[in-house]
C-alpha cells in the first residue's frame, strides 16, 4: 500500500510549443517548494498535439496538464470529456487526469479574466474590443458574456465571427469601445517594440487596455494606453488566479 508520500508525489505540466520560458512551471515549483509537496511541473514542448497521447502513455504519477499557445482548441478531440463551461467555450486550457487515465478539459482563463478585471470596472465599461481570435480570446469572450459587457472580435483578416479589421479601426470606434483586450502574442518578449495596430490617439482615461501578456510586465499595448491616462492591466493577476484554480481542479475527490 503506498503511504501518503509516495502519494503526493505527483507529476503535473504544460504543454504548448515554445513555451522554454512559462510562467506556469516557475508559479507551481514556487508553490510546491512553499507548501512542501514533493510533486513536480514540467513543460511538455510539442511540436503537434499527437504528442500529448505518448507522454500520457509514457509518464507515471501525471495528475493536471495546462495548455497553452496554439494548442487550446486543437487539443479538444483527444480529451474523453469536456467541463460544461470548456465546452461553451470551445477552448481548453487545464486538463485533469482521473484515476483510470481519462482525460477530462476545463477552462480556468475565463476565471481568471472575470475576476482581475472586475475590480476595474465601471458603469461606462459596456463595449468592449477582442484583439485576435485564438483560443485565450474564446475565454475572454465567455467571460465578457457573464459581465454583461458586449464585445466585437477584431482580426487582420475577413472571419466568420471578426467584426472589425485592424485597418478599419478609426477614432470613432475606439471611442464607443471603452475596453480593449489583446489576445495576440503581438508584443511579447523578445518582440517588446512592437504593439497591436489601433488608434491608440482616441485612447482616453475612460478606457480599459489589458494585455493577456505578462513578459514583459508592461507591454507597448500598455505603455501606449498609459500615456493617455487609460487603465492598464496586465495578464500576470490572470495567470495566478487560473493557475490556482487548475489546483483546485486537479485536487478535486
């Protein structure tokens, strides 16, 4: 019978492709060495999520995966069973793994957008903008959905869903959207000089910008938000407030 030690010493991970530098592997050892567990996290680069079934086969005592860039959506057909809320979504970024190997998708992101911006809000924050539409802004979306806050997607091409182009974005716009989200990796470490493609001239201090990105700490997104007086908020409160919400569901009976 293996006593509680051996029990606790669980193997949990991120899987996404190029993901050498990851918040999530630095927050969990942090916290494992705090809490004293003896479990670990390590980050699973994946060149195709084919992948993720081999490392699953290969890797004992592996209790959570959380998923990242691009793999959020890709990664649904491989789970056995998708949280209400992940299926809502259509994106997945946290996977628990039950005792007979079941793979089972949730969606932490939502909760942790919902709940760092909320204290932001104010009464003319009613209209908001979603730059880009991969799987993080799916969450974002659903998150906006439950805040009473509507929202248009913006994109650089013609989709479906996408009701602005970045080129068709003008002063007027900007001025009825009072929140701005950037769900692009546009700006992101080494790439700090660049910045999503907006108006930031009708940018005011009624205005919300908040970067899904947190390397570095303050984006150009930001910066530029900040020199008109906007709220700026970036995506570390976010990523601590999912990562902990993975653990929950990870350690769920």
């Amino acid at each position: 019978m293996e006593n509680a030690q051996d029990k606790s010493k669980y193997k949990y991970g991120l899987v996404g492709k190029d993901i050498s530098y990851s918040f999530s592997r630095g927050y969990f050892k942090d916290k494992f060495a705090s809490e004293n567990l003896p479990n670990s996290y390590v980050n699973f680069d994946l060149q195709s999520i084919e992948e993720l079934t081999e490392i699953i086969n290969k890797t004992s005592n592996l209790k959570g995966l959380n998923v990242t860039i691009p793999y959020k959506e890709q990664v649904i057909p491989l789970l056995d069973k998708l949280n209400k809320k992940a299926k809502n979504i259509g994106a997945v970024n946290t996977i628990r793994l039950t005792k007979k190997k079941k793979l089972v998708g949730y969606n932490t992101d939502y909760y942790g957008f919902k709940n760092s911006i909320k204290p932001h809000l104010k009464s003319y924050h009613k209209n908001a903008l979603i730059l880009g539409t991969g799987g993080a802004s799916k969450a974002i979306a659903y998150a906006l959905k439950k805040l009473n806050i509507k929202y248009d997607f913006v994109s650089r091409t013609q989709k479906e869903n996408v009701s602005f182009l970045y080129s068709e974005l003008d002063r007027n716009i900007i001025s009825k959207y009072t929140i701005i989200i950037n769900c692009t990796p546009i700006g992101t470490f080494p790439n700090v000089n660049e910045c999503p493609n907006i108006p930031y001239d009708a940018i005011t201090n009624k205005h919300i910008l908040y970067d899904l990105i947190y390397n570095p700490e303050q984006t150009k997104f930001l910066q530029c938000g900040a020199l008109k007086g906007a709220t700026t908020i970036n995506g570390l409160k976010m990523l601590k407030l999912q990562a902990e919400k993975s653990w929950e569901i990870w350690n769920k009976s």
